[in-house]
C-alpha cells in the first residue's frame, strides 16, 4: 500500500481552505505550535494519530509536525473523515493518513494496521483502538511504545480497566480528564455539534419537540441544555442516581426510557453503554420518531434487532433512514447510529477542540519527556497544564480575570481567623 490512503487527493484545495479557517480559531494550539517551531520537543519520533479526520485534527497534526514529530494520521470512526482535510493533509502537509469517509470494516482496520506499520513511538487514540490492537494482535510491538494518549471518555474507562487487570503494558494520558478537557469539549462541544448534526441530517424544527437524553454525563447534559435552549421539551433519562437528581434539579423531566420513548420525537443517547434503545423500546415508540446516538461507539441502539423488526428501509435523506415495521409505523435513525455530530456534521467547533487538542499535544510532549519514568498506568496531565490552557483560552477571548491579594491569600492560608 502507499504511505497513504485517501478518497480523492483533488478534494485538497478546498480542506486547506477548510483547515485555514479552522486554524485561525485555534489561538491555544496555535501558541504551542510557535513554540513548537523554536523548541522541536518532538524531534524525530514517530507518533501515529489515530483520530477523527476533521480539520481540527489536521491543525493537531501539523503543530506535531511542527514540533518535529514524524506523524501519520489514521481514522478513529468510519464515518467521521472529512475527505478533503484527509487530501490536504497529505498533498499540502506531507503528512501520510488512512482515512475514507464511510470505509467498511475491513478497510478500517487495514488503516489502523497501516498507521502501526510505521512503528509509533507514540500512540493518539480517540476510543482506544490502536491501545487495543497493541494489546493484541500486535502486541510485540507494545514494548516500543513510550506512551499513549486518549481523548474520550470511553476510550478512558477502557484503559483504567486493563491497569486495573494489570493489562496495560504502557504508560497512558488521559486528555479526557483535563477539566479544559471534560468540562468544555464534552459539554459545549457535545451539546452544539450534536444538535447540528441532527438538524442538517433532518433540518427538522427543534423547537416543540419532546427531546430523549439518554445518559446525563457531561455530553448528555451539553445537548439538554442546547435542545432546551432551542424550545424543546426535554426529558432525560439515566441510571444513576446522582445524575437523575442533577436533571431534575437542572429542570428536566426524568423517567425512564421505557415511560420517555411513549412520548419522544426526537431520542439521542450519549451513555457510552450498549443497546440502551432496544426491541421493547422500538415498540412503543410513536410513528416517525427520530433515533440517533452521540456517545463514542455504534453499539447504544440496537440495530440488528430494528433491521429484524421492520418491513422496508430505505434511505429517505443522506444520513437518514427510515425503517418501516410489520404494523406501519415508521422509526426514522440516523447516521446508522454512529456519532450523528461527526457523521451529518463537523464534529465540535474548532473553539472548543482548541483546548482538547492543545491537551493532546502537551501530552505528546509530556510522554516524550517523561516515558522514561512513566509506569504502565493511566495519568491525567499536571493540573498546572491544564490551568494554564484555561489561563491561554481566556486571553485568546480577551478576558482577564482577578488575582489574590496578598491579604487574601493569608486569608486562606490560615485557621485562626474565624466568626
Ligand atoms: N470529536 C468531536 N468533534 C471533533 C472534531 N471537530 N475533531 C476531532 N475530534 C472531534
């Protein structure tokens, strides 16, 4: 295979165009990448980048190039690459990716092996797939790896789970667990890039509608919050009892997903857990109501059963289909219920993947400089790391903020002070 493996390499112009913009938004990476430039803290390693394909990762890619680093690209999602980003990354970066919008199984996994042909000293994962692989098929090779980093929640959970077995044969970063992580990818990102997709996939009127959040993490309650925002009636549904007792004192209704799909139009689920919408779920759920998924794996609605329930399907918009069962009601899914934000849409705002990303490539930087001292376990980066993004965004938005006087901080400093 060549070093690279794209739709179409004409389709370059236009993700240059595309990554322009997307860079001239990311004020943090951009800082990295000027001291990057000066300093080469990655200097001759290879790290293989196994990520969503859009043109925010493109600017990831290149301040890793910028900092010296060999990088290749590879998809995380089959349906996530934006194939003109892949095409300039490759024609106008010289930066070799693996990814085809809508590739199947088998090509998928063909990338990603392609991606650890180049023997990465360094591995990004969003969902830990190349962890995985690593810690399996090719596991000979897991020895040459200084360290990982991962980015979604998902991917997290997987990973504490093999420390936790003694599994894990390299130390592992999770980007997730920065605040300037979580607190604003998760939930701004989530909340807005989901409500996009689901509207350019159905350009359905959000408004009045009764909106299903399955799971009320940080994702679920981004996209409570914006579908609210845009005047829809929003019913969460949730396993845990904290979270249920946030929704409800946040103000929405909480049922459980059996009583809520009665009534919805519209159910996203954001649970990272499987068949969360299932055949007794379909069964009762009206005609023409609109399931999607915005948690990281195709696995929350259970698409086998539906595709043996229904009469007929047909695609009846791009990113739509429409399934029709034996009684005639029809359940309209969309993005075959993989991530509908990155699937119908662009995935998070280039602004908020500013901080994530700017977390990914200071993790880099922390793996190549610590890897030595670094045991096989999951670590979050320094919380002054993540202070100081906040400190970076903050300025990019021309904010400033208060200090501590100095009676303050004695203040808090001492115990004797009281009523
Ligand atoms: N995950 C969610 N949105 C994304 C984006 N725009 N780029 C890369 N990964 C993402």
């Amino acid at each position: 295979m060549k070093n690279y493996d794209v739709k179409d390499l004409k389709l370059a112009p236009l993700g240059k165009q595309r990554i322009d913009w997307a860079e001239s938004q990311m004020d943090v990476l951009r800082g990295i990448r000027e001291r990057f430039i000066k300093q080469k803290p990655l200097k001759g390693v290879r790290i293989a980048a196994c990520l969503h394909v859009t043109t925010e990762t493109a600017v990831l890619a290149k301040t890793l190039k910028a900092g010296g680093a060999q990088v290749t690209v590879v998809a995380s999602n089959p349906l996530s690459t934006q194939d003109d980003t892949a095409a300039s990354l490759v024609k106008h970066e010289g930066i070799p990716v693996f990814a085809i919008k809508g590739e199947n199984r088998a090509t998928y996994y063909k990338h990603l092996n392609a991606a650890l042909d180049t023997k990465p000293q360094v591995t990004m994962d969003d969902g830990a797939d190349l962890v995985s692989l690593l810690h399996g098929k090719r596991k000979a090779q897991a020895q040459y790896v200084y360290g990982s980093t991962e980015e979604t929640t998902t991917g997290v959970i997987r990973l504490k789970a093999m420390e936790k077995g003694g599994a894990l044969k390299f130390p592992a970063i999770a980007v997730n667990d920065s605040k300037t992580k979580h607190m604003f990818d998760n939930q701004y990102g989530t909340g807005q890039s989901t409500i996009d997709g689901i509207i350019r996939a159905t350009n359905l009127l959000i408004a009045g509608r009764v909106v299903v959040i399955a799971g009320y993490g940080w994702c679920g309650r981004g996209v409570a919050n914006r579908a609210r925002g845009m005047g829809a009636r929003v019913v969460v549904t949730e396993v845990d009892p904290m979270k249920a007792l946030e929704a409800t004192m946040d103000g929405f209704t909480v049922m459980p997903m059996e009583k809520a799909v009665v009534h919805a139009d519209i159910i996203v689920t954001l649970t990272g857990n499987i068949h969360v919408i299932d055949k007794e779920h379909f069964l009762k759920m009206k005609d023409g109501a609109v399931v999607c998924n915005s948690g990281h794996f195709d696995v929350e609605i259970n698409l086998e059963v539906l595709h043996k329930m229904a009469k007929t399907r047909k695609e009846v918009r791009p990113f739509t289909v429409e399934y029709t069962l034996r009684d005639g009601k029809r359940i309209r899914v969309l993005g075959e219920g993989r991530l509908i934000n990155l699937a119908s849409a662009e995935g998070h705002p280039a602004s908020v993947m500013d901080m994530s990303f700017a977390n990914q490539a200071l993790a880099a930087e922390y793996i190549v400089e610590h890897h030595k001292t670094l045991e096989p376990k999951v670590y979050a980066l320094p919380q002054e790391m993540d202070e100081e993004i906040a400190r970076l965004k903050l300025l990019s938005m021309e904010l400033t903020i208060d200090t501590l006087t100095k009676k303050q901080k004695e203040y808090l400093a001492s115990w004797h002070i009281g009523t």
